[in-house]
C-alpha cells in the first residue's frame, strides 16, 4: 500500500466512508527468496493518517458497518470487522478526542 501522498500535518480532514472495513488488519505476504512476513495494513494506513493531520486541529471523519450490525458481515469483501471502539481507540491512543457521533460513524480530532 502506496502512504498517503501528502507532507507531514498538511491536511485538515480526512475521511474514509466505506473504505476502512476492506483493508485486512494483518496479511502474511509471502516473497521469493524470503522469509514470509507478517504485514499490517490498517495500522500501517492509520499511521499514515495520523501522519498526515494537522496537529491539533486535524479531523478524520469514517463510516463503517460495525458489529453487531449484520451489514457488518453481509459483504464478502468486508475483512475487517470493527466495533465501536476500534476507529476511537486508535486516534485516543495517540493524543487525539474522539467522538462517536453513532455507531457506525466516529469523528476523531
């Protein structure tokens, strides 16, 4: 996965509307001539948007089905489950307020 192509704390807003629910929490990528390794795309992704935020200030507005919403799981594509507290748990980790505006949607700041 290519980083987000923008400077350090250059961006205001951010958002990811039915994205975050198909990007795997771990992947083993298997390489010629290598060992296998293990790989994490959606940290690496939110690292990326922390990177990119403007601090403070920055906003990162998601929408994702969320368990236990059955559309949760109605996409085959859907690797990535995640609960209320996935999106908040993340950006709090960090320094950032986070705020459930409902259950399927977070806005962090």
């Amino acid at each position: 996965m290519a980083p987000i192509p923008f400077p350090d704390a250059s961006v205001g807003v951010a958002t990811a509307f039915s994205f975050l629910e198909h990007v795997p929490r771990v992947l083993s990528v298997v390489e010629p001539d290598s060992a296998d390794t293990m790989w994490f795309p959606f940290l690496e992704l939110m690292n990326d948007v922390h990177r990119v935020l403007i601090k403070p200030g920055g906003l990162f507005f998601s929408s994702t089905p969320s368990y236990p919403w059955p559309m949760a799981f109605a996409d085959p594509t859907h690797v990535n489950i995640m609960t209320e507290e996935t999106i908040v748990h993340s950006f709090a980790s960090r320094g950032y307020g986070c705020a459930c505006l409902a259950f399927q949607e977070t806005l962090c700041f």
